[in-house]
C-alpha cells in the first residue's frame, strides 16, 4: 500500500491520470469540523428566493451552514435582509416561525422587539438604563448578503469577494433557468425536508452525476417506457467545471421538460401548448439558445452546498452536514412566475415522478450514498476512484465536475484560517 | 347506507395488514380506479396537488407504478423490504357526501431496516365508497404530524 505524504484533511491524489479522494475525507469528525470552519463559515451559501419575502415584512426562517438565520424585506428599504436570529439582549431566538408577515420581531424572553431592517425599536424599562444604546443594540446581520437573479446567498466572512465573482461560471446557468421562465421565477409552496445518513461530499457528487442514471434508476426509466416515453435518447452530453468548485452536467435526456420539451406524461391535449411555449422561446432568444433552454437538462452544482437541476422540472436543492455522516436536506421546487394551472399542474407532476423522498429516483439515490457510507466503515481499501472522463473531453457520464467541486474543496481545507 | 365504524376499522385493519405484509398488489384492489394517494410536505399540510408541492401527489396509474417499483427488485431503497407496522386508532366517519364516506383516523407507521428504526405519525384522511358490497377507497391523504420528515429519512414505503 502507498502512502501518500499530503496534509491531513484534504487527502486527494490528482496526477493528471487518476483522481483519488481519500475515503477519511467522508468519516473523519476531524474533517467535519475543518469544513465547518474553513467552508462553511467562508463560503457563500444560499439563504432563499426573493419570491418568497415578496412583500416587504415578509420573512422566512431557516439554517443556513448550520446557524439559524431569518431573511426579511425590509418594511423601509424594501431590501432583504439576512439576519443572526438571536437577540442583542441575551441570546434567545427572535424569529420563532417559519414564516409569515410582521411589523417587528419581539423577543418573548424580556420583549426586545426589532423592526424588519433590524432596528432595536423597543424595551420594557428604559429608565434602568443611564442611555439604552439602542443604535448599538440592533440585530446582528450577516457579514455578507447578496442576490443574482432572485437566489439570496449570504456569507459569514466579512472578506469574501463580491458573490457575482464567486458565482464565476455558474451565472450563465442560473440565466439560462430564469430567462427560460421568461425572466421571473418563484418557489413553489411547500418543502421537502428529508435526511440520510451519509457524508455531504456523497451527495454533491450524486446531484451531478450522470453515470449512475441508467443502473440506479431503472424502475424510473421502466416508469417512463410505461407511459410511452422514448428512450432512444438516452443521456448524452457535457460535464464541465465552472470555476471556484462549481459545475455542471449539462445533457439531452429521454424525459419532458415542462418548460417546453414535450413527453407522453404531459398529455397529447398539451402538445400544441409546449409547442407554443418552445416557439416563445425560440422568438425571444433565437433557435441555438432556445434549444439549450428547452431541450437540455442541467445539473448545476454551486459550490459547496446549493444544487439547481433544471430537469424534468427545476429543483433548488440545498444541504448541510449534521456530522461527518449525517446530512439534512431541503429542496424547492422552481417555476416560471404566475404560470398558466395546467402549465404548473404538469410541472407539479412531473418534479414528483422522479424528485423527492417520494419520488421514484431520489429514494434509491439515498440508498446508494447510505451505501457507500456503510462501505467506507468496511476498510480495506482507502480511496476512492474519480478518474472518469480524465482521458477524453468529459462527456455526461464523466466525473470532471466532480473532480471540480474536490480541487476547490482542497484548496479550501488547505488555507490557513486566520480568522 | 349504514355503515358502522367497526366495518371501517375492520376495512382499515386490512388496508394495513396489506401494506405490513406487502401484499402491494392485493392493496390496489382496494382502490378505485379514479383514486388518488397523496402526502403533502411537512411544512404545509393543508397542500393543493393542483398549486403546492408536496411529497406524493399518485393518480391511479402511478399508484400502479409506484407498486410495480416496490415489487422489483430495482428499488434500491426498499429492496430488501423494510419491516413495517401500521398502527390506526381514533377512527371517525364523518356524514356521507353523496356516494363518498369521509373517515379520518390517526396512525403510527414503524419501519425498520437495517438495524435502524424510523416512524411516521399524523392522520389518514380518506374517501371511501360502498361498491358491489365492499368498501373501497377513492382518496387517501396521509398528513404528517412531524415537523420535518428528516428523522424518518424519506417516504420511499407506503403509509
């Protein structure tokens, strides 16, 4: 057995002929905690869509790496707002839902209350104090708050660069989803809350990879023969690295695209609507780009921990690490603002057939990183294999997108955190 | 029609030792052919197939396929079976809405697998109808009572 001399934590062997990941980087608690520090509390990470505070008072509660955030828009500034959902005084929870509309955000613990841009506005008492410092007591918000197109991203880093240089390549594909909704999308109601008990790193590879279509999901592709579906087509087409650890498969498929790529499921009656919708598009942006957004299905990761796939509908997927093998998922589902019923009814339908914890896919998907997670405890042999595609141009079925998000992960893992 | 509860706890019972003992196929039977299965997300129990996302939204045909899945040996998540426990109380009819008896009962759903153990808890809402002497089920809505379905894993059995 070889060993390598690299340093703890970030163990890959990348010679330019074989990509190896050591298998500690999915186990070691040590590893965990490093990423904790050096990419989650660094990176941009997505808090939210815009269309879902769109009136201003509008906020929404969630984790983000890990913390517990709220984002709001400002009743004043009509901004949202990204906020440390803790409060000035003595630490408990201000935003105790999640979500709604309000005026201000009352602490229950002593009734701090803080209005929607994060103002301390009131508190039982004042006279207690020589000069309540309210200007000094407002609500904490996080480092760095940005959107692109709707999707919020914030960071805790106060140093990190501006998100549209961080995005890198990864923008094109975000326009390439939102100006096929004809330049506004939203989420739709309703979250997917599931789990698995498996290493993060396993799922950013499982959302990107077009390898394991074919054996993994067979009964869905048994599913769609059933329906009449073709599937001659089979998955074909790129993979590529985007910059900063982000990438993207981007592929024809056998199944519809709501948003204008026919398939039995939809329907004959729906046939002269999506060919409508395809010849909108085709209008607006030419033939080449309107192909691009009709026909090809993307699977968009941004680095670390956001995954967009544009396929048989659009899911925004996003996921944190609960322990080195333990990881909480959360998933939207995305869509063309203001869609016409049928058009979101088909979308709805089609997102269920393959997506989410009770999808005919996503399940297996879980199996199988649950699975390699059970290997890992097994020993024996120590590193795992990413090499595919490392001799051709990476086609669908390759790993360079994989190898993408794993060099940035080790540069990461690498740096010095000073702060 | 004079149906009693113990004629639909009795039906419900069966319903369950289909589903426990994975008879999957014998279990379509007990639906129509116009019936719906769905689940909506834990964070939005009152979901609307028609507008929200939800967990499961199943016309009949993919009630089928749903079956056809799990009796492969190609589900990955549910090949080998998991062992499950369907457990139904506080069963209550509701007044007949035409030829639809509305019944609503709470349930704990167990399942085991591999040394891990998950459970499922929250409230069947169902549509049944009284055909050629049997009742049978048109709508089956299962809403969880957890408030993520994160401890469970996902919703890859039937509940």
């Amino acid at each position: 057995m070889t060993t390598v001399d690299i340093p703890v934590g970030s163990r890959l062997v990348d010679d330019g002929t074989r990509f190896r990941v050591h298998r500690a980087t999915m186990t070691d608690t040590g590893v965990y905690s490093g990423e904790l520090a050096k990419i989650f509390a660094r990176s941009w990470l997505y808090v939210g869509h815009e269309s879902e505070v769109r009136e201003p008072g509008d906020y929404v509660r969630r984790p983000v790496g890990g913390r517990p955030v709220f984002m709001v828009r400002g009743r004043k500034s009509g901004e949202v707002n990204v906020f440390h959902n803790t409060c000035s005084h003595r630490g408990a929870v201000v935003c105790r839902r999640d979500q709604g509309n309000t005026k201000v955000f009352q602490c229950f613990y002593h009734a701090w209350s803080f209005d929607t841009e994060g103002n301390l506005v009131g508190m039982p008492g004042r006279e207690a104090y020589d000069e309540p410092r309210f200007a000094e007591l407002g609500l904490a918000p996080v480092a760095k708050v940005e959107s692109y197109r709707g999707f919020v991203f914030c960071c805790f880093d106060p140093a990190a660069v501006p998100l549209t240089e961080y995005l890198a390549g990864a923008r094109e594909y975000l326009d390439l989803v939102v100006d096929g909704a004809d330049g506004e999308v939203e989420i739709i109601k309703g979250t997917q809350q599931y789990g698995m008990a498996a290493n993060w790193k396993l799922l950013v590879e499982n959302s990107v990879d077009g390898y394991h279509a074919a054996s993994t999901h067979d009964t869905y592709f048994k599913y769609l023969v059933s329906l009449g579906t073709d599937l001659s087509v089979g998955v074909s087409g790129v993979t590529k690295a985007l910059g900063n650890g982000h990438a993207v498969l981007e592929y024809e498929a056998p199944w519809g695209r709501p948003i204008a790529k026919w398939e039995p499921l939809f329907g004959e009656e729906a046939k002269p609507e999506i060919e409508g919708l395809r010849a909108g598009l085709a209008q607006k942006y030419g033939e080449e780009r309107a192909h691009r957004i009709a026909d090809l299905n993307r699977n968009l990761l941004i680095y670390p921990n956001l995954v967009i796939n544009d396929i048989m509908a659009v899911t925004v997927r996003t996921f944190m690490p609960a322990g080195p093998d333990a990881t909480d998922i959360t998933a939207w589902e995305l869509a063309p603002r203001d869609e016409l019923p049928q058009v979101r009814q088909r979308r709805l339908d089609s997102f269920l057939t393959f997506l989410g914890p009770g999808g005919f896919a996503t399940p297996d998907d879980i199996e199988a990183l649950e699975s390699c997670q059970q290997g890992f405890t097994s020993g024996g042999i120590e590193w795992n294999d990413v090499s595919r595609g490392m001799n051709r141009d990476p086609q669908a079925t390759d790993e360079e997108q994989m190898r993408a998000f794993w060099r940035r992960w080790r540069a990461d893992m690498d740096a010095e955190v000073t702060r | 029609m004079t149906i009693t509860r113990a004629e639909v706890e009795d039906f419900l019972y069966h319903e369950a030792d289909l589903l426990d003992e994975w008879r999957l196929d014998e279990w379509l039977t007990l639906y129509t052919d116009d019936a719906h299965y769905a689940i909506p997300c834990n964070d939005d129990p009152g979901g609307d197939p028609a507008r929200d996302l939800m967990l499961i939204d199943d016309n009949r045909f993919r009630m089928g396929a749903r079956v056809e899945r799990l009796n492969s040996r190609k589900a990955h998540r549910e090949y080998p079976h998991s062992n499950t426990r369907h457990m139904i109380t506080n069963v209550r009819l509701g007044a007949w809405d035409g030829d639809e008896l509305p019944v609503r009962a709470s349930f704990v759903v167990w399942r085991f697998r591999g040394g891990r153990a998950a459970d499922y808890v929250g409230q069947y809402f169902y549509r049944l109808l009284y055909r050629d002497g049997a009742l049978r089920i048109r709508d089956k809505r299962v809403v969880l009572d957890m408030t993520a379905l994160r401890p469970a894993y996902d919703v890859a059995i039937v509940l």
